[in-house]
C-alpha cells in the first residue's frame, strides 16, 4: 500500500510538473510557471525511488500504469474533460498490468 501511495505522488507531480511546461509552451504564461513545475519533477523523481520494487526497471514498468490512471484523473479534475469508455478500459488493463508487476510471484 505504501508503494501505491509513493506511485500516486510521484504521478501526480510528474503531471503537475509537465503541465507547467504546457502551460508556458502552449498556452503561452509566464516562464515563472516553470520554477514549481520543476520542484515538481524533483518531487516526482524522489517519490519514484520511494517504491518497494527492488529494481528500477520493475519499479518505472509499474509506474506507467499508474501514470496512465493518474493523468485521466487529470483529464478530469484540472481540464474538465470526461474520460470516455475507452480511455477508462485502457487504464483497467494498465492497472492491471501494473498489479501484475508488482505483486506477481518472484521464483527468487
């Protein structure tokens, strides 16, 4: 549970953080908007080796799920979009991918 927990921050910040590049590249704010989007991609990067995976690898496969989930909660609450049936299936099987890495049976 506290993996998850870790895998929700990190997610949540990593978007935050990319989002203020959006903000400042796309939608044309100020440059200021980068100074807590890049103390977000600290966070981010800090709560991604939080994890219980022993392995990088392992920990960055799982996270993608998570990260898929997260950016449709996203989509939802900061750009006031509904998530479709399709966007919602994909991040099941996402999820379902990510449980699949980090809770399979390891032969070590």
């Amino acid at each position: 549970m506290t993996s998850f927990l870790w895998y929700a921050l990190a997610a949540f910040s990593e978007i935050a953080g990319c989002f203020t590049f959006w903000m400042w590249l796309r939608l044309g704010k100020s440059p200021l908007w980068l100074v807590p989007g890049i103390a977000a991609l600290l966070f981010f990067a800090f709560a991604l080796t939080r994890t219980e995976p022993a392995f990088a690898g392992r920990t960055f496969a799982a996270y993608g799920g998570i990260y898929i989930a997260a950016s449709l909660v996203w989509l939802a609450t900061v750009e006031k979009i509904r998530p479709d049936v399709w966007d919602l299936s994909g991040a099941a099987v996402c999820l379902a991918g990510a449980a699949l890495i980090v809770l399979g049976p390891r032969g070590n």
